[in-house]
C-alpha cells in the first residue's frame, strides 16, 4: 500500500540523485500530512489570503482618504467637519463587514474540515496508512489556525490603523461597538479561531459537511448573541456627577474623551450619594414648580452618568480574547481526544 511518504511528488527524479552537483536545489517544500492538508484547501486557503490583501489594500486606500480630508480641514476643537459623515460611514460599515469574519470562518472553513473528510473516507484512507490519526488531526487544525490566526491580526491591525485618526473624534465611532471593539487588537484572532474550533467540532460529530455548514452557523450566531449582550460586562463603569441643581441652567455632567455613556441614562444625585432614574417626577414634568418641588422633596441636588472610558479598551478586549481563547483550547483538547479514539 502506498504511503503519503512514498508520494511521488515528494521524490527525486530518477536519474539524477537530489543533491548531485549541478542539480538544481530546490526550496523547502510541505511534506507528508501538510502536503496532503495544503493540497485538500488550498482553494480555501488561496481565497483567504487574495480576500486579506484585498481588504488591505482597500483599508490603506480609505484611511488616505480620510487622512487628506482632515489635512484639508483642519479643527481646532478636536471634532470632525459637518461633511464628514460619509468618510465615518465608510469606516464603520467596513468594521461591521470584517465583523462576519468569524462567521465566515466557523462555517466555510471549520465546518467542512474534518466532516468532509469523514464523508469522502478521505480520513480512513490516510489514517490507515503511516500516519496517526493524533499527526493528522492537529495537522488538520493547526495549518488553517495559523492562516486564519495571520489574516485577522492583519486586518486588525490595518483596520486600526484605518481609525486611528478619527478615533474618540466622533459620536457615531463608539469604541464599544462592535463594528470596532470586535475587530480591532487581539479580539478578531480569538474570536475567529474560537468560531473555527467549533466549526471543526461540529463537522467531526455529525460527519456530514452541509449538515455542520448549518448547524455552525446557528452556534455562531448564538455565540455572537451572547457576546454582544455580555460584552460590556468586561468593562468597570465610571461616574461622573454635579451638585449644582437639575433646574434649566444647572449643566450635566460631562464625560472624559471617547468615553462612551452606559446604563438607562442620566440620574438623579440626592444628597444621600443615592441616585434616581430619571423618570422620578416624570409625571410632574408638565408644571414645572410642582415638578421642582416634587424634587426638592427627594433631596435631587444634580446629576449622576454611567460610563466606559476609551483608556478600558484593550484591557477589556485582552480579557474577552483570553475567555475566547480558553474555550477554544478546551474544544481543541475535546477534538484531539474524541478523534483519537471514536473518529471513524
């Protein structure tokens, strides 16, 4: 029987031995199970790698953009000219389109990985040869997790780059958003791996590709659900509070740059340090010395916001990553061992 060892694409042509002076040397070359792996995805691969330079090169080509408008039109208060909404826009409809990355992960790379195989009997051909099925598992994972791992720093990394200049400049690019929280630093790498894992989990139980295709895609989105509701939670909230009064002229608070507020809104500061939600009195609202006295009455002596500053950004994004990361290396750890002994 032949071996992948024994492929002839991986020996020398007869006649002339490999290292014969004269002959040609040739640079270093997959072998084996990564061969063997390369050559299985490569369309895949391929198209991952053309879609990241494209998307590079459509991310330098905008952040120019954007750099030359604010060069032409310079502000001196630190906000962005009134016309600059289409260039915002650009920036975080992109964000939100590099968000279905691991999305498009989980489902197109992870899902069919090992169920196609499984399908095919590619696995049972290759694990009844010389090689493990220990070796050819974490090959399987290991050659997508880098190629996946180096596109999305990229991206991340360029997609920040992209930011930067207007970054903390704008109330429509809030920090917490997804279309910038989850892409930007480490976020997208752990994210999509995460998404890959449980694509590949999924493929090697159910053993049929379009079925793990459809069933990753609604775990996904349910991860995705539960990430966008918790996401915040890895934040600790500020406040920032006056004394002055709630009356027409007493100001509201006012937040640090790029801070983003949080919570149901503004509240009321007692005397106490307790606050109110700021419907207390709403009922009042329409005569205003019944509504003054209404808070007088409940010690209202200014106003209280809830907020994340910007400065949280990267410590709450390393957190998520690592909690990303931990499950993805425990899924990992499920796959190794499920697929050692119960894989075919």
């Amino acid at each position: 029987m032949t071996t992948l060892t024994d492929d002839p694409a991986h020996t020398a042509p007869a006649g002339r031995p490999q290292n014969a002076p004269g002959s040609r040397q040739a640079g270093p070359r997959l072998g084996g199970t990564a061969w063997l792996v390369w050559r299985q995805h490569r369309a895949a691969f391929w198209t991952l790698i053309a879609l990241t330079l494209l998307c590079v090169v459509v991310m330098v080509f905008l952040r120019g953009q954007v750099v030359d408008y604010l060069d032409a039109h310079p502000q001196k208060s630190g906000g962005l000219p009134p016309d600059f909404e289409k260039y915002t826009a650009r920036l975080f409809s992109f964000g939100g389109y590099l968000g279905y990355v691991p999305l498009l992960t989980g489902v197109l790379l992870g899902a069919p990985l090992i169920a196609g195989d499984l399908e095919s009997g590619t696995a049972k051909l290759v694990t009844s040869q010389s090689v493990s099925r220990l070796r050819w598992l974490t090959t399987k994972l290991a050659m997508p997790a880098a190629l996946i791992a180096l596109s999305t720093a990229v991206l991340a990394a360029v997609f920040n780059w992209w930011w930067s200049p207007v970054k903390g400049r704008s109330d429509t690019l809030e920090w917490t958003s997804g279309a910038f929280f989850d892409v930007t630093w480490v976020m997208p790498v752990a994210y999509a791996l995460l998404t890959f894992v449980v694509g590949v989990a999924v493929g090697m139980l159910l053993r049929r590709t379009l079925v793990s295709m459809v069933v990753t895609l609604g775990i996904v989105v349910a991860i995705g659900v539960v990430w966008d509701r918790f996401r915040l939670d890895l934040g600790n909230l500020l406040s920032v509070s006056t004394d002055k009064g709630v009356g027409p002229g007493a100001a509201r608070p006012k937040l640090p740059a790029g801070a983003v507020q949080q919570g149901e809104g503004t509240y009321f500061l007692t005397s106490s340090g307790a606050r109110l939600d700021w419907t207390a009195c709403l009922d009042k609202i329409d005569n205003d010395r019944a509504h003054t006295a209404c808070l007088e009455s409940k010690h209202v002596i200014g106003w209280s916001i809830d907020y994340l500053p910007i400065s949280q950004m990267h410590t709450m994004q390393w957190l998520g990553a690592g909690i990303m990361l931990a499950v993805a290396a425990a899924i990992v750890t499920f796959i190794i061992v499920w697929g050692r002994k119960r894989l075919l």
